[in-house]
C-alpha cells in the first residue's frame, strides 16, 4: 500500500513543483499578487477541446481501422516499424503527440505480441516516441506548449510553419534512417485485427469537431464560439468523455500561469530574468526542458522573451532528450514498463541513445535555421 502511495505521488510530481512554485510566486509577488490575472483562457479552451475530442476517436478506436489494413501486407518487422513508426509522426502533427501514442503504442503491443516478436517491440515504441514528438513539432495543436507558444506570440500560420517544417523534414529523415535498428526478423503469423467501419456517423462528426478546433487554433473560429459547441456535442454523443479525460495538464498550465504571472510583479525580477536569457534562448529552452519538461519551460521562459523562433524550436528539440523532456514520452514507457519481462533499464538506456542522436544533429541545424530567419 505504500509503495502504491509513492507511486501516485510521484507520478504527480510534476503537478506538486508547479503548486509549490505558484505558492512561492504568489507569496514572493506581495500586494500585486493574483490568481486569475495571468492565466491564458484562450490556450486552455483549445486545449479543453482537442482532449475531449480525441477521447471520442480513442473510443471509436479509429486508428484499427488502418492496423487491420496495412499490417496484413507486412511480411517483415521493419515494414511493421515504418508502418508504426510514420503513424505517430504524421499523425501527432493533427491530434497532438499524447493522442498519437494512446492510440499506437497499446496496438504496437498487441501486434508485436501476436507477431511472436518482443525483442523488436522495444525498439518500435522507443522510435514512435521520438516520431510523435518530431513530428508534432510541425504544427500549432501538435503539443501543448506549440499551442501555448503560437498563442502567446500571435503568431499567423506562415511564421509558425517556417520555424518548424525544415526542422519536421530533417527529423522525419533522422526516423527513417534509425528503422534500420529494428532486428529485420520475418514475421511468424499474420495477426488477427479487429476490422471496424471508418466513416461511422459518430467518426464523421469527431473528424468535424476536429476540423473545428484546428480553425479555432489558426483564428478562423472564435475560440470562445467553438468551445461551447464543443462541450454541447460532447454532452450530446457521449457524455462519459467528460469523466476519462485527464485534467492533469489543464490544472499544470493553471499553476504556471499563475506562477509566471506573480513572478513578473515582483520588482526588478522580469529585467534580470530577460538580461540573463537574453542570446541563449535556444539552448536554455533545451536545458530547463530536460529537467522539467517542454510544457513548463515554454511557460516560463516565453515571459522573459520575445525570440519565438528559439523557444518555439528549443522546447520542441528538448521534448527529445531524457525521459520526462515530453510528457508524451512517459506514455510510452508506463505502458512497457506494465508488461510482464519488461526491461525497464535497458528501455531507458536506448531511449536515452536515440534522443541524444537525434538531438546532437538538430540542434546545431536549429541554430543555422533560426540565424538564417533573423
């Protein structure tokens, strides 16, 4: 029982340091301290949105309907790997890297499971974590803190896209060069897929709600119009998508808010903070993610600069390094580290390989890219 304790409560260790953080701003920012003044409504409704959207195509268990296609071609595991592994890159670019590998990595499992093959599964989930957080580098809704950034600066879809597509294009190439770590075994048997119907009518009107919640990203939709319409089709096709989906991020972002917010008030702290990042944006953004993450590094340091280009690719790049740089990484790791045999150290130390690797080649071309943009 308290090991249980101890384990839930460091999986909400995150959370905890936010909390301890806004307390200590709060109490640092004096008679100028609020709660509400900071906090970014906007970010929070998309947000809000897209979560509740993507537990319904989750439910409807969407991407199956792809599995049961492709994979019955297959006929080695490195054509597995590519089929996977360009899943979640392409597809954590429309429904966020998180999303991507809810809906991936529990398939991989299975696949490789009635495939026979638990050596190469590893590999695969290893590489499709990278490939969400590569690929969701790409657009405004693939991540929590690109959502936030692109709100935060006003930035219009041009000067997003040109920061981060070269960088997508030279990771995608890095992926499809690591598919050749994956041990190239035959594969045994043909698994048995479950084969659902794509276009089912409550597939059609997710796929709209998500086509809205783009258009309220890029400022098409009023974001205060599409919320309520949001919340009134999720009450209406399945009200229970209110209880599963996990607030935890929501209530992270308050706490930062609120954070950065006080820190800001208290006198001189804003003029130190920006003096001392001022030319180092980049790599610092990289830095501060390793050790807490991408979500709370944009947050934090997007209130001492105005170089959106440096903290929109340094907190991409830095989602590729240690474990927790992206919480989307945890995803994949808590559910291999729930099997049975799983190698647990083995899981970090490749892990650990890969992003360096990755890493080690895109950050010296996040430095060219963004001078040749200034």
């Amino acid at each position: 029982m308290n090991q249980l304790k101890f384990s839930h409560i460091m999986q909400q260790a995150d959370l905890l340091a936010a909390l301890l953080f806004a307390c200590m701003a709060y109490a640092a920012a004096g008679r100028q301290a609020s709660l509400w003044d900071s906090i970014e409504w906007t970010v929070l409704m998309q947000l809000l949105s897209l979560m509740l959207i993507l537990s319904g195509l989750r439910r409807n268990g969407i991407f199956s309907v792809f599995c049961a296609f492709f994979l019955s071609r297959c006929t080695r595991m490195r054509e597995v790997a590519f089929f996977f592994v360009n899943a979640c890159f392409f597809l954590s670019m429309a429904v966020t890297n998180d999303a991507a590998l809810l809906m991936i990595v529990p398939e991989t499992i299975s696949v490789c499971f009635r495939y026979g093959n638990a050596r190469a599964m590893m590999q695969i989930l290893i590489l499709e974590t990278a490939a969400a957080n590569l690929g969701s580098m790409a657009t405004p809704f693939g991540n929590p803190q690109n959502l936030f950034l692109y709100n935060r600066y006003a930035l219009n879809p041009s000067s997003f896209f040109e920061i981060t597509l070269p960088l997508t294009v030279l990771g995608g190439i890095l992926t499809m060069i690591s598919l050749y770590w994956i041990h190239n075994d035959p594969v045994r048997s043909q698994p048995v897929l479950e084969s659902r119907p794509f276009l089912t009518g409550q597939n059609f009107v997710w796929l709209l709600l998500l086509a809205g919640a783009m258009a309220s990203v890029f400022r098409i939709i009023p974001a205060a119009f599409f919320f309520p319409v949001c919340l009134a089709a999720v009450c209406i096709i399945n009200i229970c998508l209110f209880k599963e989906t996990d607030y935890k991020l929501l209530l992270l972002f308050l706490l930062l808010f609120s954070a950065v917010g006080n820190m800001e008030k208290i006198p001189g702290f804003r003029e130190w903070a920006a003096q001392l990042l001022h030319g180092s944006e980049l790599g610092t953004a990289i830095l501060i993610s390793q050790v807490v993450s991408n979500v709370p590094a944009a947050v934090l340091l997007s209130a001492y600069t105005e170089k959106s280009a440096a903290l929109v690719a340094g907190t991409n790049i830095g989602g590729l390094g240690t474990i927790i740089a992206s919480m989307a990484s945890l995803i994949s790791f808590r559910f291999y580290a729930s099997l049975s045999g799983a190698q647990r150290i083995r899981y970090l130390w490749n892990f650990t390989k890969i992003n360096a690797f990755f890493m080690a080649v895109l950050y010296p071309a996040a430095v060219l890219w963004i001078y040749f943009l200034s």
